[in-house]
C-alpha cells in the first residue's frame, strides 16, 4: 500500500490536470474573433516570424537556407571627440537562399560598404559604447545590418543578418 499510494496520487493528479486543460481550452470560435480584434496583436504567422521584418522589406528566404560567412571581419574604431578609444571587430553571416549565395558572392564589395556604413553609423550613435552587447543595442545592430543586406541584395531573398563574433578592443 506504501509504494501504491503514490502512483495513485500522481495519476489522479494528471487526471485532474488533463480534465482541467480540456475544459478550459477556448472554443476555435472565441479565438478567431479575437484575432485582429483591438489591442491584439493580429494572429497571421508572418506577423512573429521574423521581429526586424517590415512590412515594405521582402519575404523571407523560400525554400533551403544557407548561411554564407563573410569572409573578412569588420573593424570599426569608437570615437570619444576626435580620439580613437576603441576598435570592435565584428564577423558575420548572411542568411539566404542557395541561389542569394551565388548573388552574395558576386555583390560582396557592395555588401560590405553597405555593412561598413551600418557599423559606422552604430558606432556614431554610441552603439559601442559602455554595455553594447545588451539586448537592444544588438537589436538595433541587426536590424540595420540586416537592412542594409536587403538594401544590396534585392534580387535575392534575405532571412537575417547573424552577428558570429564580435569584440571591443580599448586603444
């Protein structure tokens, strides 16, 4: 009766537990009318699929998806005034399909201007400085790498900008 007592609670337990999730589960009904009603976010799948997506950018990348490295990090020096106080190298991938990786390749110089411009424009805005792995600095950086690859690539799909490595050297 020792060892019984405890397997007949637990399966009451997840009885109760199971009944309790069918009965309050909401009818399909209640759940198409609260999609796109007011204050909710809509309940389309593009709308949480991809949070840097806007809705003037391209779809996301159809079919295979590869990740294609750029070859060379990116150096970018910190200001404070008219001083050099630090340099970031920053390594990262382009997410495309397997047609965008042979597009990559042949726009790579206009693609990394393009990163170039974005990292500078992060690093002028103080988007290096003090905590710059925080969340939302990070956010900000690829989301604008991520618009600047769609910016050069527009004849190839761009799923997301991954940063793979990135460090802050003090000068």
């Amino acid at each position: 009766m020792k060892r019984i007592l405890p397997i007949l609670l637990a399966l009451l337990g997840l009885g109760v537990g199971l009944g309790a999730g069918v009965m309050l589960k909401p009818a399909p009904e209640a759940v198409a009318e609260a999609c796109g009603a007011e204050g909710l976010p809509p309940c389309d799948d593009t709308a949480t699929a991809d949070p840097f997506r806007t809705p003037t950018d391209p779809p996301a990348v159809p079919g295979v998806v590869t990740y294609v490295p750029i070859a060379k990090p990116f150096v970018v020096p910190v200001f404070s005034g008219e001083r050099v106080v630090a340099m970031v190298v920053v390594s990262v991938s382009v997410s495309t399909s397997l047609e965008g990786a042979g597009i990559l390749d042949a726009v790579e110089p206009r693609l990394r201007d393009s990163f170039l411009t974005a990292l500078f424009r992060h690093a002028n805005s103080g988007g290096f400085d003090g905590s710059f792995t925080s969340g939302q600095k990070m956010d900000d950086l690829r989301l604008a790498l991520l618009r600047a690859a769609r910016e050069v690539m527009a004849e190839a799909p761009v799923g997301e900008v991954l940063i793979t490595e990135i460090a802050r050297q003090e000068t």
